[in-house]
C-alpha cells in the first residue's frame, strides 16, 4: 500500500492530517521539553569558570539554533510557493515567521542576561549578536509585509523574496 503525499498539499486534506498529528507533537515536544530542562538545570555540573550562570546556554544555543534553522525552512517554503505558486507553501512560510521571531529575541535576551555576568555588558557589536538581531529584525519584516498586502498572492510573492534575499544573513 502506497501512500499518495502530492493530495497532502492542498490546504483542505493537509489541515486534516495535521489536526490528528498535533496532539501526538505537542505531547512528545512537552516531554522532551521537561526532560531536557530537567538535565541542563539538575544533571548537569557547575561551570568551573563561569558557575550558575553558564546554564543559560541550554536555553540560548538551542534557541538560536532553531531561530536560524526555522528561516531556512521558511526560506525553502517560499522559494516552493513561488516555483510552484502552491497555496500551502506560502501559508507555511507566513506561518513560521511569528515563531521564528520569537525565538530569534529569546536568542538575544538570553544572549543578554549571559553576557553581562560574564563579560560585564549587555550588548557588544559582534557579528554573530548583530546578525541574529538583523534576523529577529527579518522574520518582523517578513510578518509586516504580509499584513501591507491585502492581496494574498501579493503578499506571499513579497514575503518570499523577502525570505530568499535574507538567507544571505544565515
């Protein structure tokens, strides 16, 4: 028995599919959540150097990470909404900024509450600082171009660009 994955593309059987998947996800991120919370803060030892407060990293790196990973996936929605002008894909990659953005600034914040215990400022021009900002501002320009257009394919090709043009940040 073969599975036909193509009728999974319009909007009206892929909502189906993912109303019966979501509560199995949002089941299996709870638990990994708490375990991996339960490990980074009660399993793991003391930083040698910077005690207590290295521990913030088991909340920053994962968040970047995933800020950047997210833009690339929104990235390669867009580029298959405009190559293959598909409904589904523009919705996806409209629909991933709001999260990416949230875990773009929970990045910098983080980023923040770090690096002022240890190398006594807030904030420091790096590139690596700098570029995550530029992308918390993106996944925002993506999210207020979408809402400038009434037109939807209007704001999907707009917003695509937009997304293909900042991977270069990534």
């Amino acid at each position: 028995m073969t599975i036909n994955w193509f009728k999974y593309s319009a909007p009206t059987t892929f909502y189906g599919l993912a109303g019966k998947l979501i509560p199995w996800f949002a089941l299996s991120a709870a638990i990994l959540f708490s375990i991996g919370l339960y490990i980074g803060f009660v399993v793991a030892p003391v930083d040698a150097q910077q005690g207590e407060f290295y521990r913030i990293i088991f909340i920053h790196v994962p968040s970047s990470i995933l800020s950047m990973f997210l833009y690339l996936i929104m990235a390669g929605y867009a580029a298959l909404g405009l190559i293959f002008n598909t409904r589904l894909s523009a919705m996806m990659a409209t629909a991933i900024a709001p999260t990416g953005a949230l875990f773009a600034f929970i990045s910098l914040w983080t980023g923040a509450l770090w690096g002022k215990p240890m190398w006594g400022a807030w904030w420091v021009w790096d590139a690596r600082i700098t570029s995550m900002l530029v992308l918390c501002f993106l996944y925002l320009g993506v999210v207020a171009l979408h809402q400038a257009f009434e037109d939807r394919d209007v704001a999907a090709r707009a917003c695509a660009v937009l997304a293909l043009v900042g991977t270069v940040n990534i």
